[in-house]
C-alpha cells in the first residue's frame, strides 16, 4: 500500500477522536495547574484572599533612638482590632498599657524609663479573625540634665504617729503633676492619704489624722524618665517601707510650763519646762520630731540671733522646726527656772545635766522615750502658728487646706 495515503488517515485520525480525547485531559491539567503550581505554592489571588486585612502601626519606628520618655509611644490598628500589646525593658519588665474600647489604638498608662530599649509585640485582627503581628525595638534618650528626690523617712524605720512623707526634690518641679503621678504612698491597713506641694521643690504625704500605731506605709517612687522640667529628668526607680510606732503625742503648755506627754491614750508623765521668753516666744502648733541628737552646738548666729549664745555642748536635742525650734537638755539655766518662768530663745528646754549622763533627768527620760516622727503641740504661747512646711509641720492644715494644696 502507498506510504502517503496511509499517513493522511493518521494524520486525520490525530485531529479527530484522540485529539478530542485529549482535550478534556489538558483542561483538567490547566486546571489544576490554576489551584497549584509545580513548586506546590497557591496563586496570588488566594493568597491575598486569605491574608489578614489588618495591620498594626508602632509608633516610635523599629530601631529609633533618643525616644521621648513621654507620648512618643503608641500602638494602632487599622481594618482590624488589637488584640495583645506587649512593651517590655531589657530585663523583662511589662510597661502597664490599655487598648481603648473600640480596639484601635493602645497607649501606656505611665511614663518610659530614660537610656532603656524596649521591645514591642503586637497583635491585630480583622473582621474575619486573620491575626497580623508587628515586631519593634526602639531606645528612650538619655537626658543630659537630672533630677533626684531626697525622701524621710528611711527604708525600714520606725517612726512615731506624726510622720509625714517628705521629698524634697534636687531641682524645682515645673511639671508637678507628673511628677506626683510618678510617685505612690500606701498604707497597710489602708487610708486615704493625700499630697501637698510647699513650693515648687517639696512634696509631702499624709493622710487626715495622725497615723494609726502598726500602720506599714510604702512609698513608690518611679520617677526615671520623669521630665519635672524642661530638659530635666528623673533618674530613681525606687521602694521604701516603713512603720509607724506606738502613738505618743506631748503637749506643751507655755502658760503652766508643763509638758504631759501622752502614750496610746495614757499620761505616762508630766514635766515641767522652759518655753520662748517675751520677744522670743515659742512657735504655737502642732511640730514633728525630725532629728535627733545626743549632743550638739546652738549657735545664735545661725538662727539670726547674733552673739548671743553659743552652746556647745546642747544634750538630749530634737529638732521641732527647720528655723531653730529644738526641745533639748538645759543645764545652764538652773533647775529652778523649770515650770516656773519661759527663758529660753524659743526653744523648749528640759531640766538637764551638763553632759547629759544623767538618766534620771526629765530630758534624758523624754529623749529616751521619744522617736522621729513623735508629736509635740505646743500651746498658749504669745506667738504666731507655725508654718506648716516650717519642719514636719504638715498637720497645721486642715484636711481641707491639705488637699486643696
């Protein structure tokens, strides 16, 4: 049979029923091909279909450095809600944070701390469910200018029932508010306790009455990152805790030129004493304990007194006020003078011994028995009221006048 026409009918054989046979084969295989290719991976059409449609924005950018330590720091979402935010420091501690009600945007609760990197990890999702996650580090400034807080009392003392908590800060505060959110007092069992600021350079705490015997008061300090003033930052991340002690509360009597010092409501003693002599009268009001020394010098010159005395060896001394008020030891002035006339340059003197040895005397007995942080009221005096930030003495405001700052 001839070579040609046999070729024709296979080639006619080829476009015909194979060829329709074949058809159907390569559309299921360009099918296929459509849901994955060769390599297994799916096409950009279902990829983005099952993409999460939300996406998370950190402010400050990833790797940023000199971050403000206050409103630089945010976390939103957009087409999509947060879920989680986590800030912590290199040692792992959590920045306190909330996401706001509609799940858009979450901000810290509290300031950053200087010179520290922190990591943020956050998470978002759409409407559907799909999470988007973003990852950030970034560095807080470091200032060139500081600040510190100096505080009373120490970490673990015992203190009597007046004693206020006093920061007296290195530099004066143009931001007090955030200086005071920086700063937290607690009591255990619990009292309202309020903040005074006396200027622009001391804060003091409080709370209405004087502090219950046994009352464990903490005070928080985070102040590192704080900007009390333009340019200025605080550097201290710290706690102390201290208790208050038994309730004992003396009062002065400049009429009589008696002292009945009171103890958890019971008269443990009257003594009698010296107060201000006319024209150096005693401060009237309510005075704190500050210091208190065995022995020290007075010098007149230094509370504005000229010459007039220089005592150098002042026993059994407590320091009521900062401009010179101390309740002390006197062996200068007789013991006859005690609980009969007022002689001294303001200050309220105690029978005493010259170099204080004596244990039996009413100064030794009262500087024994007293604490920092003890009251002492002085009343009747032809003087003016202390000023409340003249020393610890806080309680001369009412709890009015105290909160009203």
């Amino acid at each position: 049979m001839p070579k040609g026409p046999v070729r024709r009918r296979w080639a006619r054989r080829a476009g015909g029923p194979l060829a329709l046979l074949l058809a159907p084969v390569l559309l299921l295989v360009s099918a296929c091909g459509g849901a994955d290719d060769a390599a297994g991976r799916a096409p950009a059409h279902r990829a983005a279909d099952t993409a999460s449609q939300a996406a998370v924005e950190i402010a400050p950018r990833d790797g940023a450095r000199s971050v403000a330590t206050s409103g630089a720091l945010s976390v939103t979402a957009r087409k999509g809600k947060l879920r989680s935010v986590t800030v912590t420091d290199a040692k792992g501690n959590a920045v306190d944070g909330e996401i706001s009600g509609d799940g858009s945007r979450w901000r810290p609760s509290t300031h950053l701390g200087a010179s520290t990197r922190y990591t943020v990890d956050a998470v978002a999702v759409d409407a559907r469910g799909r999470q988007a996650a973003e990852h950030s580090t970034f560095t807080t400034l470091v200032p060139k200018h500081t600040f510190i807080g100096t505080y009373s009392p120490e970490d673990g003392q015992e203190v009597g029932v007046g004693m206020p908590v006093s920061i007296r800060f290195s530099r004066g505060i143009t931001d007090p508010r955030a200086v005071e959110k920086a700063i937290a007092v607690t009591a255990r069992p619990a009292v309202p306790i309020a903040a005074h600021w006396f200027g622009n350079d001391r804060l003091d705490f409080r709370p209405e009455a004087f502090w219950k015997p046994g009352t464990k008061v903490t005070l928080r300090l985070a102040l590192d990152g704080v900007e009390g003033r333009p340019g200025v930052y605080g550097t201290q991340s710290k706690q102390v805790t201290f208790t208050i002690g038994r309730g004992q509360v003396s009062t002065v009597d400049a009429r009589t030129k008696q002292m009945t010092v009171v103890r958890d409501g019971r008269t443990l003693r009257t003594v009698p004493i010296t107060a201000g002599a006319p024209g150096t009268e005693t401060y009237n009001g309510t005075m704190v304990i500050s210091e208190k020394h065995p022995v020290t010098r007075m010098n007149g010159e230094t509370v504005g007194f000229g010459g007039e005395y220089d005592i150098k060896d002042v026993p059994h001394a407590m320091r009521l006020s900062t401009s010179g008020t101390f309740i002390h030891g006197n062996y200068w002035s007789g013991r006859a003078a005690f609980g009969t006339r007022n002689a001294s340059h303001g200050c309220v003197g105690l029978y005493d011994r010259r170099g204080g040895g004596d244990p039996d005397t009413p100064a030794a007995w009262f500087y024994r028995n007293s604490l920092i942080g003890d009251v002492v009221i002085v009343k009747n005096s032809h003087d003016r009221t202390i000023a409340p930030d003249n020393g610890f003495s806080d309680w001369n405001l009412t709890w009015a006048q105290w909160r009203a700052r």
